[in-house]
C-alpha cells in the first residue's frame, strides 16, 4: 500500500528510481511475458527521470504529499501533455499526443506522482457498442483476466484493474 511504500521510502529501503526500475522489469517479464495479459499499452519514457528528480527532493526533505514518489498508471483516455499518447484504445488514434494534463494528471504530478505509463481499456471506454467484450480494444488489443483466462475482466478500465491486480503498479 501507498503507507509502506512512503514509509521505505522515507527510511531510504528504497528510491523512487529502484521502484518505478521494479514496476517496468514486472511489466516485460508479466505482462508481456509468456501470458500477453497486455493490461499495459504504453510506459512513460520520461518515468526514470522524473523518479530521479523526485528522490533529489526527498533528499532535501521536500516531499510534495502522499504521492511523492509513488508510480501510477492511468487509463489511457486520460490527457497526459508529455511524451506518451492518448488514444482511449483506438487505433484511430494512435499517433494523438494531448496537448495539456487533464486534471487529475496534474494534480497527480504536483502531488508527485510518477506517471509510470498508460493501461489499455476497453476502447473509447466502452462507448462503441452494448455487447462489445469489455477490455478489448483495437490499440491494445484483448485485456485477459489474469485469474481465469476465459473470463471477461470486466469493465471499460479492465487494463488499470488487471495492471493493479498483477502488481504492475500500487496506483
């Protein structure tokens, strides 16, 4: 949980770089390992970098909030204005790049979270039919749930669920 991963970060177990480092090596290997869960469209490449920063400032004691340092993923219809696309799961929009943060991306980053990447979704959310697979999207393709492979995950954010379930991510 958030409390523990602050509390080994505050007592220096960990940086925020070894743990964004941990959270990218069990997406390759889980992930996109045997089993393509594909939970995971696309990973921040700035990710590393910011986690530098932000352990610089918890070395000289400024800590932004409770989610200083914390890696997130967010559903990949949600403005991020950096590097990573938005493309809510279409191929129709696989080259778009969001001008600006939408606001919960914001608010995250200034309370120093580190956008680790982007879950896949069922695309558009969810929006292009009643009886469309949940987490399938052309982009990301087919989100598997990770407890039973034959089992619909569920929902338009089956990626943000299973990335979380398989400890991908703690946010």
């Amino acid at each position: 949980n958030i409390f523990e991963i602050q509390d080994a970060l505050n007592n220096g177990e960990i940086t925020s770089r070894d743990l964004v480092l941990e959270y990218m090596e069990r997406i390759a290997n889980i992930d996109n390992g045997t089993i393509k869960y594909n939970s995971v469209l696309e990973l921040n490449p700035e990710a590393l970098n910011i986690a530098s920063i932000l352990d610089k400032e918890r070395s000289a004691g400024k800590i932004r909030g409770l989610m200083h340092g914390i890696p997130v993923l967010l559903k990949d219809n949600i403005n991020t204005g950096d590097k990573m696309h938005t493309t809510a799961g279409s191929l129709a929009l696989k080259d778009n790049f969001a001008s600006h943060d939408a606001t919960i991306t914001k608010v995250l980053r200034e309370s120093g979270a580190i956008i680790l990447g982007k879950a896949n979704l069922t695309e558009f959310a969810n929006f292009m039919s009643y009886n469309m697979r949940n987490g399938y999207s052309s982009h990301g393709k087919e989100v598997l749930c990770p407890y039973n492979l034959d089992e619909d995950p569920s929902g338009s954010s089956a990626g943000s669920a299973v990335s979380v379930s398989l400890n991908l991510s703690p946010v």
